[in-house]
C-alpha cells in the first residue's frame, strides 16, 4: 500500500510513507476505514478506503474541486465559502499535502474559514476516500553512447512522460518523470519510451552543449531532437529560429518560459477553470482565443504562442524555479532526466574561478575583531581544514535556485551529483513519526543545540521524534550517521582529518553506507564531509566552505532550523538564512536542495516581505517550491479580496491590508517575514504596536 489510513477516533491519519506526509480527516464520530480496490475516481490514486461518516474537517483549509459523474466542475472553493448542493454523487478533490479524492452520493454542504475547511453531508453515509502520492520515478532507462546524435535521441523519449499534451501539461502532477538514462555501448530505447506525436521538432548541432540546452524544452513540448546546422523548431509548416541575437541558450529559454506560461492560461478553459490572475492580466494584453487554443494540436498552439512577443507577457512569467549550469561533459547526460523533471533552465557551466583565501575574508576578519577580547571563536580546530580544491562562481540567472553540475565547489550555486538524484528515488518507504537528530561535540556551542533541541517538531500537528546528542565518540557518531534518520543537525568542529569527537576524527569517506536521508554540517569546512555523506546514501545537506565564526553559526542555524521544521526546502531555508550573517555566504548546498524534512501547513512554503504604511501595510508574498511540488501549481492567498488563484513560484502580486487585516493575517500561521526589512516570524509581531 503506497498510501495508509489509519482510523482513529473522530479522525483518519493519511500517510504518505515515502514523501513523508500527512493529512488527518477529522471526522463527526468514530471511523473505521476499510480497503476498497475500485474506485470511482475520474483522476488516478494509489489506495482507497470506505468508511462511514457524515461529515469531515481539514486544517489548514485546502483549495477544494467538486465535480459530478461527467467530471464537469460544479463548484470550487479556494478561500472563504459557505456552499449547499443537492444530492449528489459528487467527486471533491482535495489540494492537500497529499492529493485526495473523495466520493459521495449526499447532500454536501462546505465550510470554509481562515482555520479549516469542513465538508457536512445530509446524513450518515458511506463516503470512499482515495490518496494519491506526489512521488515520482522516471518511466524507464534509456540506454546511450556518448554520441551527440545517440544522446539527441535519448532526449527525444523525455516527452514519453507527459500524461497529456494538452495545456494542462503545465501541471506538475501531469509531468511524469522522464526515463532515466544510462551510458553505455550502443544506443537502446524501450517500445514503450518513444517520443508522442506533437509533430514539434527541435533541430540543433550535434554537440552535447546544443542537446543539453534544449533537452527541458523538448519534454515540455514531447518534440523530437535531430540534427541541424541551424538551431530552430520546426511544426508543420511553422519554424522557429533558436539561434537568434541575443543568443541560443537565452531564446530555447524564452520559448520555454512562454509556453509554459500561455499554457496555464489556456488549460483555465479545461478541467480547472478557475479564475486565474494572469490570465485576468493576459486577456486584455495579447490577442489569443484561448478556448480555441486549448482544443488545438500541439503544434498550432505553439505557432500561436511564439506569434506573441515574449517581451509582451515577460512580466507575468512566473519566477523560475530552477537553472542549472551543466558542464557539456558525456557523464552528464545521466544528470538531464533529473533536471528536466524540475523543469530547469539548462545552461551550459561557465563561471569565474575565486580563490581559497577570497571566500575566508569576512570570518578572518571577524576572528580577529573578536578572539582578542571575548570568547568569540571560528568552528576549526585546524588552519588545514579540509577544503574544496577550488571555487567557481557561476554567471548569474533569474531563477530562485541555481545548480551547478561540474568539477568544483560553487559560490551562490548548489552542488548536484548524480548520486544525490539516484538516492532520492531509493528513498524508502518509514511511517510512524519524523526522526530528526541534533549532534553537537563542543559544549562551547551549546547555545544552538539549545535552539535547535526547542524549535524541531514545535508547534505542529506532525508527530516528531527529536534526539539530542552531544559530546560523541567516533563510534557513536559513526553509529548516529549509520541509523535511519530523516535530518541530522551536527554543531562542532571539523577538519581535514574529518568530524571531531571526544575520542578520535570519523571520516565520512570510510563510510560505505548511512541512514540519514538530509543534513546541516554546521562546522567550519564541511565540504568534503558533507559530499562524502552524499556518497554514503544522503539526499542533501548544507554545509560550509570555509571557516565560519560562531555567532554567525549560531544565526545561520537557528534560522534554518525554523525554516525547515516550516516545511522549507534546503535550498530555500538557506537562501533566507545566509542574509542573517555576514557569514551566509560561505554556507551552500550539497546533493538535491529540493528535499524538505516536514511538509507545510500551507500548499507551498512562503515568506511575506511587509512594509508598513501608516495604517496599511504592502504584503508580497513569496513562494518556495520543493521536490513534491513543481512548476504549474496555484496557489490562493487567504486575505486577497479578489479571491483568484495565482501560479506558485516566486514573488506574487502586493496585497494592501488594513490593520484588522494584518492582525488576522499574524494569526493565522507562524510564518517568516521580513517588516520593513527585519526578519522575524508573524507569531511575534505585536499587531498592537501599530495602533
């Protein structure tokens, strides 16, 4: 059983045992679910139940879609409501953390409020609830040589794994993951992998540095990859150039970013016509009929996407989620799969190197203000750390995250390994509570371990199981390491023999296999610890790559240690946590930054950026994507009067409150924001204080 329900009493716990999610039903009286193997579901879900019931609550409130037996909306709920329909039956999707489908045949009545979201039948009655998980594998394995015409085809089978070529491929949960991709002797690609018929080709030079660049484009648009002296996209009697003024890697992206774009508009005439806010902010700009665009084929509805100037709709492109900067090198062909199923913007590697000693500067000079006169103090124990044997600086991008895939340690980059990827699909399945360890070997440093200990698993409705060790022997840290944990926050001292224990140095590079799926190496020079650990079955981790000060540590770490019990993804927790210090940017990401440790309570993790005005106050909101979400998902802002969805990714548009308004807004959910350019959480702003 991919998804579990586990009756309670008056609730139903749904678990997700290898996405690690959760969503409880609180229902009207004691329920006692029982396996069903048909379903009545119009969408696919992995396992479903039957139970007795007459009514449910969620919390938080979720985006809700009702639909009849012809699987025609009849109504949709996505922020305040109050709804009474007749008799059913009715299939109500649920946008929770884990996708839910609920079938009955009553009277249905839906109560919406900032707190929850309560569904109430006309009386006791037998209800089927089904579970679909957000995890995803690649479909197959294709099989190439190194040969740019070989890998040309190979790419060629990305578009095999879009469940519809229809607008609503712009939904993560319609892009299937695409086959995986192995080097080898000869070119081999399953039956059941080739490519769909859109009638879109993509020409381009055969070199891996061409193929890699528009590999993301030609799954998003199921093309074939041939070869061509002249970069463009050839439908029909409809051509594309690609290799254009401003360049070809920024046109395949500009194309991308536009299809993606119109097509959520365009799919607003399809399963979901809900009332999108850049579609409102569209139809008076460009000249489309997207009703008749979303009946077209593949390729018409591409000629008429790329009609429309992109500087025409460029401002509402919402914030990509991810570039990666690849380096055109053979063994990176097995590494496009998994950046293509985050819909990332590939470029090929170019950066500037940066020195050692460049990087060191702000906590050298730090030590030296502090050493002399306080107790203030780097986290090494050696001026010979172990450090990365040289540092790059990626050209910059748009996009909220960046990727390097190359030799090197990147500055304001994550590093991605193949191995981090490959480990994240071999997660198992655990169910039962989120186990999260906190190490620290120095009692010095005591103060974080402190912080780290309160803020883990509080104030959720998750169960946690919290660890706190300290002063640890080699064979106790290589025992910690060697268990099943879903996050281990360490605090101490590493150096170029490893990390430091009251007996000895522990190598991560002695060891062959650890249960720690992610990781923050809070130390000075945790580089090559943390990547070991990667190598050693970790997902991701954050680690450090030079020396780091304490304070500055301790900053870093508290506040990623909130951010992640939030539900934000390594990444993201880190892009928040490096402006705390002046130390931030010696702090980057190992392995796959999308993992999260908890789920959110919202649909997406958001930071709100508020500035006060008298009596109003601006809002913008600011989305963080993870590895169970994707580009193409809504998102719906409780306090919008306007009431529209808004696609997630990114800074959405400002909202105006009043002060009634952004007291309501403080309490609804303990998130981060930054007022007025400080940062600090809504649960400790004093609403009163604005009066």
């Amino acid at each position: 059983m991919t998804i579990s329900f586990d009756g309670r009493e008056n609730e139903v716990i749904i678990q997700d045992p290898i996405e690690r999610r959760t969503c409880t039903l609180r229902t009207f009286g004691a329920v006692r679910p029982k396996p069903v193997a048909n379903h009545p579901f119009p969408f696919p879900v992995d396992d479903a139940v039957r139970l007795s019931t007459d009514g449910f609550r969620l919390s938080p409130p979720v985006a809700t879609y009702v639909r009849d037996t012809d699987g025609e909306m009849v109504r949709s709920v996505e922020g305040i409501a109050n709804e009474e329909l007749p008799d059913g039956p009715y299939s109500i999707e649920l946008c929770a953390p884990i996708k839910l489908y609920v079938h009955v045949e009553e009277t249905l009545s839906i109560g919406a409020t900032f707190d929850e979201i309560s569904f109430e039948f006309g009386s006791e009655t037998d209800i089927v609830v089904g579970g679909r998980s957000f995890h995803r594998r690649p479909s197959g394995t294709v099989t190439t040589t190194d040969d740019p015409t070989d890998v040309m085809a190979a790419v060629s089978t990305f578009g095999s794994a879009l469940k519809t070529t229809s607008p609503e491929r712009a939904f993560p949960t319609l892009r299937g993951h695409p086959p995986a991709i192995e080097l080898g002797d000869e070119l081999h690609i399953p039956d059941d992998l080739r490519p769909p018929e859109t009638g879109v080709i993509i020409e381009v030079p055969p070199t891996l540095e061409s193929v890699y660049a528009v590999a993301s484009l030609a799954y998003y648009l199921g093309a074939t990859v041939v070869p061509g002296n002249t970069p463009r996209i050839v439908a029909g009697g409809f051509e594309h150039p690609l290799d254009v003024a401003r360049g070809f890697e920024t046109e395949v992206e500009r194309v991308l970013k536009r299809t993606f774009l119109l097509d959520c508009v365009t799919r607003t005439e399809g399963l979901y016509p809900v009332d999108l806010y850049e579609r409102r902010e569209l139809e008076s700009m460009v000249e489309l009929d997207f009703a008749a665009l979303y009946d077209a084929s593949p390729a018409e509805r591409l000629e008429r996407y790329l009609s429309i100037p992109y500087t025409d709709i460029e401002e509402f492109v919402p914030e990509w989620q991810l570039t990666t900067h690849v380096s055109p090198a053979a063994s990176n062909v097995e590494m496009l799969p998994f950046l293509v199923d985050d819909l990332a913007v590939i470029r090929t590697a170019r950066g500037t190197e940066v020195s050692a000693s460049t990087i060191q500067v702000p906590a050298v000079d730090q030590f030296v203000r502090g050493s002399s006169e306080s107790s203030e103090h780097s986290r090494s124990t050696s001026e010979t750390a172990a450090t990365p044997r040289s540092f790059v600086e990626p050209e910059r991008a748009d996009s909220l995250e960046q990727v390097w895939v190359g030799d090197d340690a990147p500055l304001g980059a994550s590093k991605a390994t193949l191995t981090a990827f490959r480990n994240r699909l071999e997660r198992t399945a655990t169910e039962g509570e989120i186990d999260i360890t906190v190490v620290c070997n120095d009692d010095e440093m005591d103060e974080e371990r402190n912080l780290a200990d309160e803020v883990y698993g509080s104030e959720r409705n998750l169960r946690f199981d919290v660890t706190v060790r300290h002063d640890l022997s080699v064979a106790e840290l290589r025992s910690v390491l060697e268990s099943e944990t879903h996050f281990l926050h360490y605090i101490g001292h590493i150096d170029d023999g490893g990390f430091n224990c009251r007996d000895g140095t522990l190598d991560a590079a002695e060891l062959d296999d650890i249960g720690v799926e992610a990781f923050l190496l809070n130390a000075c020079q945790s580089y090559e610890q943390g990547m070991a650990l990667i190598e050693a079955g970790a997902i991701g981790g954050v680690v450090t790559l030079s020396d780091v000060i304490n304070s500055g540590a301790v900053r870093v770490g508290k506040t990623m240690a909130r951010l992640l019990n939030r539900g934000f993804p390594l990444w993201a927790a880190l892009d928040i946590a490096r402006d705390r210090s002046i130390i931030g940017g010696q702090y980057t990401v190992v392995g796959d930054g999308s993992i999260n440790v908890v789920q959110t309570e919202s649909i997406t993790a958001v930071l709100f950026d508020i500035e006060t005005n008298g009596e109003q106050f601006e809002m913008t909101p600011t989305t963080y994507l993870s590895n169970s979400d994707g580009m193409g998902a809504f998102v719906h802002l409780q306090l919008d009067e306007a009431n529209q969805s808004y696609l997630a990714s990114g800074t959405l548009s400002t909202l105006t409150l009043d002060k009634d308004e952004f007291a309501r807004f403080l309490a609804l959910e303990d998130v981060p924001v930054r007022l007025d350019g400080q940062f600090t959480w809504s649960y400790a702003v004093d609403a009163g204080k604005f009066d």
